[in-house]
C-alpha cells in the first residue's frame, strides 16, 4: 500500500502547530509472533526530529480520527537505524536505548526514499553544531515533564493507544514488555501471524542475550599490491608485527601475476609462491588452519584462524567477481570468504578497483558491481555482503590525491603534513558525498602514502610517468563490537611499488551455550505452533493465465502477476518444479519474487520477464520448445495454484544452425515458420544451392573487415544492447541502409550469432577429439578438413582467415593471436552441456586446450585450404 500527499496531511492533522510531518509509510511491526500494521512518520520541529509510530483504525486512514499515536522516538544521539534489505522485505532496525524495533517493508523505491529521509535527519544530527536538541517538544506526547535527554519516556507507549477489545481480550504477548497484542486482533487479520522463519529468525534474534556471551578475537587484516613481483623477503614484518598473536588471518594481495597467462586463463605459479610466504610469516605463538583461499587473476585472500577456533568455523564460502573486461575477466574486481564463527558471521573483501588518477567514477562504479553482484550462491537465497554482522573491506582502492601537483604533494610528505593531503584524499571525498562505502568505517591515517614507490627502494616513482603518492592501499570495515587497534604501513618491505598495510581489530563473537539456546528455540516453537494451528493461509490471483506479445531476441518483456493475501495469516508462497522437471520453469522466464511472504489484507506484484537468448533461441526455432509454460504456485501450508504463461516467439538468425541459414537466400523474417523448423529438421529447399557460409555470418565479417582492422580491442570490449537489437532487426529483415552499430557492437553480434546455435561451429560429438589434439597441428589440421561438417568447416576457416588478417594490422589494433584464440576457442568449442562434474572441475587446462587448437589456426598460413573464392576477405565482386 503506498502512501499519497493526502495521507501526509491526515498526519499532519494529528500533529500539534509549528510540528512538520515530511515524510509517511506503510510498515509491519514484529511483534512476538505477530506482524502488526503500523503508520511511520517523520516530523520536524524547529530544527529536531522524531519518529512517530501510529496505529490506524483502517487502511489507509481516511481521517486523522483514524490515528492514535502509539510511540514517539527522538532521532537523538542514541537513536540508530540500521537497513537489512533483502529481495521479499526491507528490514528496518530501529534502537534506542533499550528499545529494539523490526520494521518490515516491501522493497520499492517509496521505501527507499523513506529510508533515506531517516538516514537525511539522522546525518543533520551530525552536523548540527548548536546544543544537543532537548525534544521539549515531545513531553506531551509521553505526558511527561522531565527532558527526554534524561528520562526515556518519549521512547514509551502514549496514554492515547487505543486498539479494539484490546482492554478486553487476553493478550498475546511473547516477552514483548512494550506492546502487547489482541488474541482477537490476530483472529480478524489486523494482526497476522508472522511467517515461520522470519518469526523463529526475529525471536531468537531478540533473545540471543538469554543464550550467548562475547568473546574477544584478535583479527589481523593485511592487504599488498605486489607488482607482479614473486616473495624475495620474509613476511614476518608484516604480519608477525605485534607481540600477540591474531586469532584470524585475513591476508590480500593484488597483481599477483601480470603475464597475460594469468589474465587469459586465471593460473599462475605465484599462487602457491605467496601462499608458502604467508604460512612461513604467520606469529610463532600459535598455530593456524587455512579456512578458505580464493583468487581471480592476480587478487588472492587467504583466511586462516587459530588452530583452537577451527572446530567452531561454520559455513565457510568464497566467490569472485570480475569488473575487468566484458564484465568478466579478473584484471579489476573483488574476491570474498565469508565464514561464521561461533554466532557472528564475518565477511572478507578484497579487491583491486580501476586505475588512473582521473577514473575515480570507474572506481566508484567497480564498488558498486561488486556490492550487486558478488553473492555467496551456496546459500539459499544467496548472502550478499552487506548480510553479514562484521565486513572488512580491504585492497589496492587506487583512489588518489587530486588537485595537486606531485612536488607539492612530496613536499607535505617532507613535513609531515598528512592532513592537507587526506583533505584531498579522493576516497574522503567520495565517502563523505555518500558515493562509496556508505556505512563504513576507517581508522585515522598516520602513515605516508603506501604508492607509488621505485621498487626496492623508499624512493617516491622517478620514472617519466612522475606519479604523485597516495593512499591507494586501504582497510575499511563494517558493523558492530570492532575495535580498530591498528592501521599502519610496513615500509620496511620495498619488493613492490606499494607498501603492504594491515590493521588489527579487536572484534566481538557471540558464543552460544547450547543448553541455553535449546531451552529458548523450544519454547519459541511451543508458542509458535500454537498460535499457528488456528489459521490456514488463503490467496487469490489477478490473472492465471499470462498472455506475452510477439517476443523477439535478446528483447525481453514482463508482466506483473499480483497475489493477494486474502486470508488471517501471513502466507508463505513459492513457485515449484513440476514432477519430471529440473526447473520451475524453463529457461526463457524468469519470475521475481520466486518466493516470498504476503500479510493478511496486503498483496505481492510478482514480476515475469520473458527473455530469449543465446541459451534458448535455438529450441524455439527448430520447434523443439515453445513459449507456453505451466507454473505451480505452491502455498506454504495451503494448495498450489497453476498458471499459464503463453507467447509467441518471432524466429531469428540468431538461433538458427548454421545448416539451416546457408539455405536462406532472403532476410529469415520473409519465410514461414513451418518452412525455418524443416530448414533446422535437416530438410533442405529444391532448386536452390546453398551458400558456402550464412550470409549473416558474410555480412558481419565483411563489415569488420572493411572498417575495423585497425580498431583497438576488437572482440574485447562489449557493444550496446539497443544496438545489438538494431543490428538483429537489420540481418532479420534485410535493409538497404548500412548495418548499424559500432564496430564493437558488430564484433559482439557475431560471437552472439555464432553462441547461439544449438550446436557450436565444432559438433559436439568432436569436442574431446578436439582437446586431445590441441598439442598437434596435424591433428588439428585432419579433423578440420576430415572430420567437420562442410558448412561448419567453410565457417571455421572464413574467421581464421579474418582474425589472421585483424593479426596483420596488430601494431594497430593492439591484438595478439594468443588473446584471440582464447575468445574464439570458447565459441568454436563450446562445452557439452551435460559435461561431466569431473570435465568442469578442470575448465582451466580446457581452456587452454581449445586456446590451442584455434592457435594453430591463427599462426599457420591457410591459402591452402580455401579454395572456394567466396570465402576469400574483401567486397564482393
């Protein structure tokens, strides 16, 4: 339900004069085993504010009778507002003092502006440089006269609260002192039963003090940017600097490696290097067990804990994601283990954001595809980093000094002045507007800037590049019970251009006692089942049978299904697989929320996007599939409901085998559907000889080679999607207007065309032939001009004899035959698709194999294998 201007005014009617309501919403308040409808309002008052917790007599309120003001609490210095927000619910946590508050909302973008006000009134709070604010204001709303500052009766509930029977009815109350709700209430759906986990979740969450103690861990957090260089000294001085030993080792480096094996293909012989160094480095007053490694490209981070704490290590993941090229490849990204200890879930960042003085947005845009994209996917949903009690961020940030000229920067340097230089730290700056790691905190900075150094030296960067120095190496964290005790440089390791950083962190963990938190989650359950028992859950459905228009590749389409919660209880809902299916649904739907929960009288818009890609486009073309899917809507504790989603698909070059395209002579809009489905069944035309290779393949290819032999990173960097579909309307339709698109878009079409055949240019059947042969030319060689289809092998040799005319022009286009054949090995030959667990466990030494096999083909002269003159590069004749 969302909230209008007229709904803000029937606050603003409750509120006394000169008190400004600026901002309202909807929200469910926990509350025990109940999730209770609550109006939130922020309200100003001569420079103060607060939040104003209403209950309503109906939804929405229509005038402010309607309202009773049930809370107020003053946005003071010991007022926090902390955000969980998730892909069903918005957490908010609200705390003051000793009032602990779990507001629920659905994700929208009215929600987050609502939380953005809080956050607005709270940063005002910071900045306010008069008195602390005395909240007079607010004495008539808890009745009494004592300053707030001192008494904690704003936080209380009014004498004005008023509910239905609520005076008359036994109430429900489940260790909530403060408020406590109608077993009648809960009956009528005005306060449902909360869903089942999220209510054991919350309540355990609420109770840990009943069955947990702190314990103290000692956390060293290291992060060097090594040049590319291997170990040449001890790393004692670095990590083995303090007189007590670290109970975790979190240990980062980047450009690990910086030959272009390591880039092409993620392996590298420093690995292991840097790792020996690190265990032979670590404080000799313990003992440790490596937890978890995990490195992309040249990033690497490796954990390691105490031998003592190992056995209370749970849950422990690694994932990477790459920001480099095409979104992909390793050069810049972040790597991340997250683990739990004891009860406390720890996350750690490494990563390595874009370069050069002036990309400071680059790297602003690289935090934040980490922050979206990088999710532990063993976990179900996934946990994202921010889902974790404690985060340390750590790497090689490349944020600069600005606005000043290198020999002025080494001159503050000389006299020590660090503070003028941080002032223009382009990190500060970008924090403090908010831009990166909002929430984050970084110890003071007493240290000389860690980069850039000649390496083996003290000496400030003499090369001809005269980089001025800066903070680019950093240690950021987040969260609660951290303690930074350390943040220093170790400039007495000179193998590297950077200087290796760490901190030291005295970090709270929640223990349980497990006799204790038995004792507690047993008698949530006992409560929670009975509560549970008396009410089934009931929905309803707008719509049960989705109809799409014509969906074309690569464009995608949705509809919003909407459900209904039209029962007293919460209902929890998910879309399940049909019996014999592996899916919920195939593979060219996607449906947001797949799960989630509904309070009683509120509803969930569920988003279906239908998308065809390179994945699907082939079955729907042969007519092996079909845009009608059947969806089971399965109600937790309830009936399933079934759904329909149909549309119609409009065929496309893209999707068809290259033996069905070679025998269409005109645009594949212009022949029937029946007519492409026998072209793809193996049916060939009367009359007609085919093309030695499909024209679209000719028409790309030929555009490239015309224009783009001398552009830089061909095959590398990403096009635009609105011009992919413009090149796509262009091959399907035919057109006598030059074929849209930059050259990259261009480039990328034709991976995209090539990608998208059921089968890649090399069958299937011959992969592991191919991978067997890759070491021997000859091989190569015999099953190419024996062994592949005639078509495949026409389109095979035609791109070896373009990407060998883009090698002629490498001075040019910066390209070299080893990047090449590793962007068009994983196209020639793609993997099986029921490629064995075993096969995908060494996708590393595959991918060099087929590396290898397309290498011969780019280095070795091919005159003697076209003989056909069609497949000859240049204008047609």
């Amino acid at each position: 339900m969302s909230f209008n201007q007229d709904h803000l005014g029937i606050i603003q009617a409750k509120l006394s004069s000169g008190e400004t309501a600026s901002t309202c919403h909807e929200a469910s308040l926990m509350q025990g085993c109940v999730c209770a409808s609550r109006i939130l309002a922020l309200v100003e008052h001569e420079g103060e504010w607060a939040l104003f917790i209403f209950i309503s007599s109906r939804m929405p309120p229509e005038v402010f009778t309607d309202l009773a003001i049930e809370r107020v609490i003053p946005i003071d210095n010991d007022f926090k507002c902390e955000i969980d927000a998730g892909e069903q619910s918005v957490d908010v946590y609200v705390n003051s003092r000793k009032l602990k508050l779990l507001f629920k909302m659905i994700p929208s973008i009215k929600t987050n502006n609502f939380v953005s006000e809080i956050m607005r009134s709270m940063e005002d709070l910071t900045k306010r440089r008069d008195p602390p604010p005395e909240f007079q204001w607010l004495h008539k709303y808890s009745g009494s006269s004592t300053s707030s500052r001192n008494k904690t009766d704003c936080e209380s509930a009014t004498t004005d609260i008023t509910e239905d029977d609520a005076s008359k009815e036994k109430m429900l109350d489940l260790d909530s002192p403060d408020i406590v709700v109608s077993r009648h209430s809960v009956a009528q759906g005005a306060n449902p039963i909360a869903a089942r986990e999220n209510v054991i979740q919350h309540q355990m969450s609420l109770k840990e003090n009943d069955y947990t103690y702190t314990q103290i861990l000692r956390v060293f957090i290291g992060t060097w940017n090594v040049n590319g260089l291997p170990p040449t000294s001890s790393l004692t001085p670095w990590l083995a600097s303090d007189m007590e030993p670290p109970d975790i080792y979190a240990v980062g480096f980047q450009e690990l490696d910086l030959s272009k094996e390591a880039f092409l293909f993620n392996d590298t012989p420093r690995e292991e290097e840097w790792r020996r160094s690190v265990i032979a480095a670590l404080h000799p007053g313990a003992n440790y067990k490596q937890v978890a490694l995990v490195r992309l490209v040249g990033m690497m981070l490796i954990l390691l804990v105490q031998e003592k704490h190992e056995k209370h290590v749970r849950n422990a993941a690694f994932e990477t994601v790459g920001t480099g090229i095409m979104g992909k490849m390793g050069n810049k990204g972040g790597v991340a283990i997250r683990m739990e200890i004891h009860n406390t879930s720890m996350c750690f960042v490494n990563s390595h954001l874009a370069a050069h003085v002036e990309e400071f947005e680059r790297r602003n845009q690289d935090y934040h595809d980490i922050c979206s994209r990088l999710s532990f996917s063993k976990f179900s949903p996934p946990k994202v980093i921010d889902k974790h009690d404690q985060i340390y961020w750590l790497g090689d940030l490349n944020y600069r000094i600005t606005e000043m000229e290198p020999r002025i920067v080494r001159d503050l340097i000389s006299h020590n002045s660090l503070g003028a230089l941080l002032e223009c730290d382009q990190l500060n700056r970008q924090r403090s507007q908010k831009n990166v790691f909002s929430g984050y905190r970084e110890g003071p900075i007493t240290f000389k800037p860690t980069y850039k150094y000649d390496p083996g030296t003290d000496d400030w960067d003499s090369s001809e590049k005269n980089r001025a120095p800066a903070w680019c190496d950093r240690i950021l964290w987040k969260g609660d019970g951290m303690d930074q005790k350390e943040y220093r440089s170790h400039p007495i390791l000179r193998t590297s251009d950077h200087k290796p950083v760490s901190a030291m962190f005295e970090s709270q963990v929640r223990v349980i006692d497990v006799v204790k938190y038995r004792r507690v989650h047993e008698e949530v359950l006992k409560k929670l089942d009975k509560l549970e028992n008396e009410f089934l859950p009931q929905v309803t459905v707008d719509n049960t049978e989705i109809i799409f228009d014509v969906v074309r590749y690569l464009e995608a389409q949705s509809q919003e299904l909407i459900i209904a919660n039209t029962g007293q209880v919460p209902v929890q809902f998910g879309f399940i697989k049909k019996p014999d299916d592996s899916k919920f649904c195939k593979e060219w739907l996607n449906i947001d929320p797949a799960v989630s929960f509904i309070m009683p009288g509120e509803k969930c818009d569920v988003k279906l996007e239908v998308c065809v890609d390179k994945k699907s486009a082939s079955k729907l073309n042969c007519g092996e599939d079909k845009l009608y899917d059947i969806l089971v809507l399965h109600l937790e504790g309830g009936k399933d409901i079934f759904i329909t989603v149909t549309g119609n698909y409009e065929r496309s070059c893209f999707g068809s085998s290259i033996e069905a395209l070679v025998h269409i002579s005109v645009p594949v809009r212009e022949i029937s559907i029946g007519r492409l489905v026998e072209l793809e069944k193996g049916e060939p035309p009367g009359g007609m000889e085919p093309y030695p290779i499909p024209k679209e393949i000719w028409f790309l290819v030929d555009h490239l080679y015309r224009h783009g032999l001398k552009k830089q990173n061909l095959f590398l960097l990403p096009g635009l999607n609105s011009e992919l579909i413009a090149i796509r309307n262009w091959l399907d339709n035919g057109s006598s207007e030059p074929l849209p698109g930059s050259l990259h878009s261009i480039a990328e079409a034709l991976l995209l065309l090539l990608e998208s055949t059921a089968e890649p240019i090399v069958p299937f059947n011959l992969h592991s032939v191919c991978l067997g042969a890759a070491s021997n030319y000859l091989q190569c060689k015999q099953i190419v001009m024996q062994e592949l289809p005639e078509y495949r092998k026409n389109v095979f040799l035609y791109l070896c004899f373009f990407l060998q005319e883009l090698l002629s022009h490498a001075n040019e286009n910066g390209l070299d035959a080893k990047t090449l054949a590793t962007v068009f090995g994983g196209i020639f030959l793609r993997d099986p698709p029921r490629l064995s667990a075993r096969g995908r466990g060494n996708l590393t030494a595959m991918d060099r194999k087929k590396a290898s096999f397309v290498y011969h083909f780019l280095v070795n002269d091919l005159s003697d294998y076209v003989t056909s003159k069609v497949l000859h590069l240049g204008p047609t004749t």
